[in-house]
C-alpha cells in the first residue's frame, strides 16, 4: 500500500528544491519561520474511506532533515449543515463526527501518525463518513490549545454521460501502445463549479488516498468560459490498451479548484527566480495552511480499447 503524495510531502519538497536550485554561494541571513499547521482534509458522496484528514507541522529551516512531522492527538471533526437565506449556516450537531488515528483492515491495519479516519469504518462501515451533495460540511481542529475550522460544500454531481477511448500512440518509453481518455458531459448551467479528475488502474490500483491517484493537473477546470455548454475533455495521460480505468470526477467550488491549481504551480516552482506562487488557503486559524476539499464524484470505468 502506498500512502497519498500529500501537501505536506510537497511542500518540504519545495522548500528542499529551492534550496538546491542555486550554483553559486551565497551569503543569506535566514530568519527562522513560525512553525505552521498544515491540514490536508477531504468530503465526498462515494467513498468513505477517502474522507480523511492529514494533519502535519512545517518545520524550520535550521531543523535537521526537512522530514514532515505529523501532528497526533488532534481532536478532528466533521459536522453536516445547510446553508440558510441569510447566509448562515445551520449545524445538525447530531450528525457530528470524530476522526481518530486508527489501523484501518482496509488499509492492513497500518497506522499512520497524523491521518484521521471516522473510526465507524471499522465497526459499522455502512454508517461511516459520507458526503451529501447540497450539504455543507464544517471541519473543526483543536490541537496545542489551538483551534483551527473551514467550511467546504458539496456541490451537484455532474452526469458523465460516456467515456471513450483513442487518439492512439506509441509510447518511447515503454514502447506500448497505448490510448488517451475522452470524457463527455455537459457543464451546469452555473457559475463558480470546478471540475477535477482523478482515475484508478493498473498502474495506481494499490495506492491509497486522492494523492494516490492519476489526475490530470494541467487542463483548467473552471467554467467561465464554458458555462453551460456540453463538453468533451480528452485527458494527455495515456492507459494501456485492455486497461480497466476507473474514472472519478469531481464537482467542486472555486475556492477548492483555486486552492490544487496554486498547489500545482507551487509544486512546478522553478525555484527562487521564479514567480512566486501563494497558496490559496481555505483554512482558518493561526499560522496554519491547507484545505478542506468537498469533492461531489460521479464515476464510470472504461476499458481501454
């Protein structure tokens, strides 16, 4: 089992990557940074095991190995609500869940520091964690006497009405042939939706988490242009032929689609020179960095062909 290539993972990673980008020395009085809490958390109408929350700590630059450093004994909770006329939320308190660090028999009862599950998974997993589209979802974190909260929706589920295969090539890699997915379905007819893929086959089929996934993270997903129209998205991934692919695609808000599009740029920073990139924060509290990402999910498999 491989575990999600996570936010923290990558911002550690860039901050090593931009240390090591420079040839030539220079003389740099670094400030030591305030520690923030990096969270990492998930709804969703399909799976309840990939309702999680990764919860880690940046660490200084002085601080020896550039490691994440998961944040345990985290009281996580998950609360469903409407969103009423005025503005406000209406919390049903009765459906307010607990995350726990736990050893899942899904996952081979490995246990992971710093990720935070619905334990009902283990007891009663028909009752777990699961996303409503139409509802909203508050996230509430305490942890060092701190408290940290976000709200994400579930918006709509888009139809996909097919996924097709083609645009035929051979790969130099691997020198296979191989296929390119096409999905086709038709935009609401509202502004401020996303979309977001991920896929599941051959190559992915053990890892777990969204991180775990193949995802396209180049084709823009918003709307604006395309508000209401019907829509054919040919993915640049290609997939063996015979392949079964498990497709998802998410329906998310703005803000959630904001927050991954300046995470991939950052991720793809070209060091320091570059153009700084900010990411887009959906989580409030002190010194903390992340989101809470509600993904409304239609699904279909194809055989690659």
């Amino acid at each position: 089992m491989k575990l999600p290539y996570s936010v923290i993972t990558i911002l550690l990673a860039t901050m090593m990557t931009v240390l090591a980008s420079c040839e030539e020395d220079f003389d740099i009085a670094v400030k030591k940074n305030q520690p923030q809490l990096i969270v990492e958390a998930y709804i969703n109408n399909v799976l309840p095991l990939y309702n999680y929350v990764i919860l880690g700590q940046s660490q200084d630059y002085y601080d020896s190995g550039f490691q994440n450093t998961p944040v345990s004994g985290a009281t996580v909770t998950i609360t469903e609500g409407t969103l009423l006329a005025d503005n406000t939320y209406l919390w049903n308190t009765a459906s307010k869940k607990q995350l726990k660090e736990a050893a899942l028999p899904m996952l081979n009862y490995a246990f992971i520091p710093g990720i935070y599950f619905d334990t009902t998974l283990i007891t009663d997993s028909a009752h777990a964690l699961i996303g409503t589209p139409g509802k909203y979802y508050l996230l509430e974190i305490e942890t060092s006497n701190k408290h940290y909260s976000a709200i994400t929706a579930l918006l709509q589920t888009v139809k996909i009405d097919s996924l097709t295969s083609g645009f035929h090539y051979i790969d130099n890699k691997d020198t296979l042939l191989k296929a390119q997915i096409t999905a086709h379905f038709k935009d609401p007819d509202t502004i401020g939706d996303s979309r977001m893929y991920f896929w599941r086959h051959s190559y992915n089929k053990n890892n777990f988490g969204w991180g775990g996934l193949g995802t396209e993270r180049y084709i823009s997903g918003t709307d604006d242009l395309v508000n209401g129209q019907y829509l054919h998205i040919t993915h640049s991934q290609g997939f063996e032929i015979n392949d079964s692919v498990l497709y998802y695609m998410a329906n998310v808000e703005r803000k959630v689609y904001n927050f991954w599009d300046s995470y991939n740029k950052a991720r793809n920073n070209g060091g320091p020179f570059s153009t700084p990139v900010k990411l887009q924060n959906t989580i409030s509290g002190e010194n903390v960095i992340g989101c809470f990402s509600g993904f409304s999910i239609s699904t279909k498999t194809i055989v690659i062909r």
